[in-house]
C-alpha cells in the first residue's frame, strides 16, 4: 500500500480515484455489489483517507452510494438507469456534432472511418481473438470526438462521468461479438453525416444508434 503524507495525500486521493475507475470500468467492482471500506483499502491498495476521498468523487457521479459506517454500493445496471445513461449520451453526442460541423473543425475522418471499417470486416470474419477489447477502444474514439466537440469543460465533465457510468452498464452485460457488427456500421453512419456535414442526418445517426443500443442492451425506448 501507498503511503503519503502533506501535499501528497491530495495526488493519493487523484491515484486512488483513477483506481476505482478503473476497477469500476474493467468489472472488478460490479453493479449493486457491495464492498467494505477495509475492503476496498486492499483492492486499490490505497491508504484509508485517499480511499475515502476517492469514493466521495465516485459518488459525486453516481457511481457508487456511501453506506456510513458499512463501505459503499456500486450503483445498479436497471432499465430504467441505463436507459437515463443512453439518452444522455445521444443528446450529448448531438450537441457535440452538431457544433463541430457548425463550427467547421478539421476533423480525421478518414482515419475514423478506416478504423471502423476495419474493426466491421474482422467482425464479420469471426475473427474473435481480442476484438472485444479493440472493439471498445473502436467505439470510444469516435464518442471521445463528439464529446470534444461540446467544446465546453463543464458538459465535457458531465460527458466524462456519463461515461463512467455506461461502463459500469456495459460490465454487468456479456459482450456480444453480433453487436459489434451493427454498431459499426451505425458508427460509420454517423461519421458519414459528419462528412457531409448535415446537422439533421447526423442527428437522426445519433438517435438510431441510440435506439439500438437500448435494443440491444434489452431496454425499451419509452
């Protein structure tokens, strides 16, 4: 475990918060699982005071509930979470786009695409190997490009904790080789929008991307 002392506890407490994001990311920390704070102190490997620190911020974002006094609770992978989580996601995506064509931003498309397109071919290959995991960091380039284009470190925040919890959704849910098939070719839809720099189609992109991940992820739109 990590000791600190003075100005070093704050950097602890940054450490230890990167720590149970990631644990909470990987499924190391699972939705509605409980865990101890002694408990917690061991998995991070983190002293007490930078564990705690780190749990105040996670909860701050809705990922975790404090129990005083007991340790804390992951928070839960429901229905009616997971499809709050999605809509934020789509009206953030929307946003971002819509003020990068706006703005008229250079942005790698090319590569984007390619990136897609290959990611789509060794999909329907079935080639599994450790496409899952390349498959996630497919996906996330192109949501990190629409978040950037909010443009604004207070949404980007909102974005980024958004995100943390969708990863936490994602974990509870056995990943599905079928799915990256489709949501690549609804991420090249959305980058083509992007190409031709059409506000509405890019939405309508967005929005059907939405839609079937809630489909997928066994959710109803309401």
């Amino acid at each position: 475990m990590k000791d600190a002392t003075g100005s070093g506890q704050e950097l602890q407490a940054d450490q230890a918060f990167e720590a149970l994001i990631a644990a909470l990311r990987q499924g190391a920390l699972r939705a509605n699982e409980f865990i101890t704070m002694p408990q917690l102190v061991e998995s991070l490997g983190y002293p007490i005071a930078a564990t705690r620190e780190a749990v105040k911020r996670a909860e701050t974002q809705s990922l975790v509930s404090i129990l005083p006094k007991r340790g804390i609770v992951v928070m839960d992978a429901s229905p009616e979470t997971t499809r709050a989580c999605l809509d934020m996601r789509a009206l953030l995506d929307k946003e971002g786009a819509c003020r990068l064509i706006r703005a008229g931003t250079p942005l790698p498309l090319n590569s984007l695409r390619g990136a897609h397109e290959d990611m789509l071919q060794q999909a329907q290959s079935g080639n599994v190997g450790d496409l899952p995991a390349q498959a996630l960091q497919t996906d996330l380039s192109l949501h990190d490009l629409l978040a950037n284009g909010l443009d604004n470190p207070f949404l980007r925040s909102v974005y980024d904790a958004n995100r943390n919890r969708l990863s936490v959704i994602q974990a509870a849910r056995a990943f599905l080789v079928d799915r990256i098939v489709s949501a690549m070719e609804e991420h090249l839809a959305i980058i083509a929008a992007l190409r031709a720099q059409d506000t509405e189609q890019v939405a309508r992109a967005v929005d059907h991307h939405c839609r079937q991940t809630m489909r997928w992820w066994g959710v109803d739109e309401r």
